[in-house]
C-alpha cells in the first residue's frame, strides 16, 4: 500500500469519520467545562513561570537545554515543568538546577481515566503564575491545551496551531486559551524550533547552538568494558522498524570485519526484537542484549561508550546527538526536517538514512516510505565510513 493511499484511508477512518470526531469534541468540551468548574480568577499572581511539555523522550531531549535560558532570562521566578512522567528521570537526573518543581502526568490515564484527570487538574488548580508557556510544536490541545486553560496565567505562550491542525473541527480549540501566538517557522529542525520559542518568550538571544548532554552527570555501569556499537530495532510503530535479520547481518558484518560486539538496547518490550536479532545472526556470542536493563539514565551512559549508534527513529538518535556521538538514523521518512537529517551545525555525525523511494521530501512531510526498502548494503557503507574514519 502506498502512503497516499494508506493516508487516505487514515483520514477516511477517523478525520472524516463524524462518530470520532463527535467523539473527541464532546470529550474536549467536557473536559473543558470542568477546567471551567474550578479555574480561579485571581486579582494577584505568584512570581511562577509553569511549562507545559507533555510529549515523548526524544521530544524533551531537544528541549531541556533551553530550560537554561529560561532560568538566566528569569532570574527571581519559580519554575514549574508540568511533564509527561515518561523522561522523568532526565529531567530530575539532568535538569534539577533549571527548574524548581516537577509535576509529572501520566498521559494514557489522563486521556482515558475520568478520575484520574479530574484529580490532577485540580491538584494544580492553585497555582497562579504569571506566566504559562506551551512550546511544543505538536502540543495536544486534549492535554497541553486543557491544562493551559486551567492556569490563570497574566500571559500565555505557544506556538500557533489553528493553521496547521488537519482536523477542522479542532482548530477552534487549538490556541483559544493562550494569549500571544507565534507562527511555525518552516525549515528549522525541532531543536532550533524550541531555541527560537525560547527567544520569543524571554526577548533574549540563545547562546545554545547544539543539543547537549553533560557526560559529567552521566552514571557509571559495569559491564561493558570492550569496544562495542549499540543497536536499537525498537521504535513506536511498526512502519518505524527495519528488520531484525537486517539488524542482524549488519552486527555479523560489524564482528567479523571490526572485532566488536554488538549490544541490543531498548525497552523490555523491545526484548522480543533482541532475541529475533540473535537469532538470526551467524556470530551469537558477539552480541549482547541489554533492553530493559537500563534506565534512562544508564542508557546514556551506555551510548557514551559506544563507538558507534545504529537506530530506527527513537529517541536514541537523540541522545546520542546531545552526546557528540556518531550515529546511523534509519527511517521512512516521516515528518522530514523537523527531527531528521540534523544539520551539521547541530551534529555532523549523524548520518540518516531513508528508503531509496524518499527523495527530497517536503518540510514536516506526513508520508512515508517503506523502510525494509533501506539495504543492508547502504547501512554498511556507512558502517565503515564511521568505524574506519
């Protein structure tokens, strides 16, 4: 099937279906008039500043660093990341000088569990920041959205989605609740993206020109003392994975040529694709499986050490970025620009590579290509351009 006809039935499905989409509003509209029910309107507001981010791992990692300039333009302010419970440990681990409380929501509960939601919101139901900022690109007016409008903030963030919203209905709700809007630059890589928000909202120029981990707050690990290259076969969606006998020929190349092992990483539910991956490789004993043995912490530490990153679209590919590490991005071609090819300016080692049918697609593309098409040849050309370099 090809993606303009798998799109087309997509948009069939659920866009232009009016059972779901009666659905989803009448869900929104209830969740708004709760918010309603308990929203305070206070003359006076706290010297606080809440970000909203609930989106996945890879999403904060290109975010987090911009927490810095938020601090250094706000000097005296609270901070307050209200942020999906997922990076948890990233943030706290990482990020604890930048922000001075967490509130961590669980995303699945909050859209499925009536009581769950209702809790939540009314547990943040005091606060009274001046300011409220929204900067995910993608933010969810189901979530992001409800929450914003909860906050009795004096000003209100976020990047401008009415445009851009391919459900009609929706683009109603989407920037009602906030008070200043900004149009989505085309082109910038989501990095730049949230560099750029962070400028607009503080009035201060970024000194921040790359993603960065710091390898200093990094935890050691026992266990993986010889050279080694990390695979993930991971990733959200299936359309995401490229084959585990890929994966595995790749790793047999990598052994017999370089004399390294191979170390399978990502979550437990990613051990199944481990297992396929060994046991479909000629040299087992050369590669280790290690998903769902790390934190995410750990995991960094794991990347640092490797010598090179093999990976669907996860958020590994980032990590490894923010690390200075070299990096083979396999991909259908998915949203194209915005997480993927990074620019050089950003890390020139990240090398991503896409099926043979995705040729110079538009910016943010939501089609994709069929990434089995990517060869086993084209992942080792540039296997050995970074092992033998």
């Amino acid at each position: 099937m090809s993606a303009k006809v798998f799109f087309s039935n997509l948009w069939k499905a659920v866009y232009k279906n009016p059972r779901n989409r009666l659905k989803e509003e009448r869900f929104l509209k209830k969740r708004r008039a709760f918010v309603d029910s308990i929203k305070q309107l206070p003359t006076e507001f706290d010297r606080e500043i809440v970000v909203i981010r609930t989106d996945d791992i890879g999403d904060y990692i290109l975010f987090r660093n911009s927490l810095e300039l938020l601090r250094k333009a706000k000097p005296g302010y609270k901070i307050t990341l209200i942020g999906h419970a997922l990076w948890q440990p990233i943030a706290e681990g990482w990020d604890s000088d930048f922000a001075d409380e967490f509130i961590w929501l669980q995303k699945g509960r909050f859209l499925k569990e009536e009581d769950y939601a209702q809790q939540f919101l009314r547990e943040i139901s005091a606060k009274r920041p001046e300011l409220v900022i929204a900067p995910s690109y993608s933010r969810s007016t189901f979530i992001d959205g409800v929450i914003a409008r909860l906050l009795p903030a004096k000003e209100k963030y976020c990047w401008q989605r009415n445009d851009r919203e391919v459900r009609q209905w929706l683009r109603n709700y989407c920037d009602a609740d906030f008070t200043h809007t900004k149009p989505i630059p085309d082109g910038l890589h989501e990095f730049g993206l949230n560099t750029r928000f962070m400028e607009w909202v503080t009035g201060q120029a970024a000194e921040l020109v790359k993603p960065i981990i710091d390898a200093k707050k990094l935890p050691s690990i026992t266990g993986l003392s010889q050279q080694y290259v990390v695979l993930f076969a991971g990733a959200a969606a299936k359309r995401k994975r490229w084959g585990t006998e890929k994966f595995a020929q790749v790793a047999d190349y990598i052994a017999a040529k370089y004399g390294l092992q191979c170390v399978v990483c990502g979550s437990k539910g990613d051990g199944a694709l481990a297992d396929e991956i060994i046991s479909n490789a000629k040299n087992k004993s050369s590669i280790v499986n290690y998903t769902g043995q790390t934190d995410l912490l750990q995991l960094a530490t794991v990347l640092n050490g490797s010598q090179l990153i093999i990976t669907n679209d996860t958020s590994a590919a980032h990590y490894a970025a923010a690390l200075g590490k070299s990096t083979i991005a396999l991909l259908n071609g998915n949203s194209y620009g915005r997480f993927f090819p990074y620019p050089a300016a950003l890390h020139p080692n990240v090398k991503a590579i896409y099926p043979p049918a995705v040729t110079n697609p538009p910016y943010d593309w939501v089609g994709m290509g069929d990434i089995q098409s990517i060869s086993i040849t084209t992942v080792i050309k540039e296997v050995d351009l970074f092992l033998e370099g």
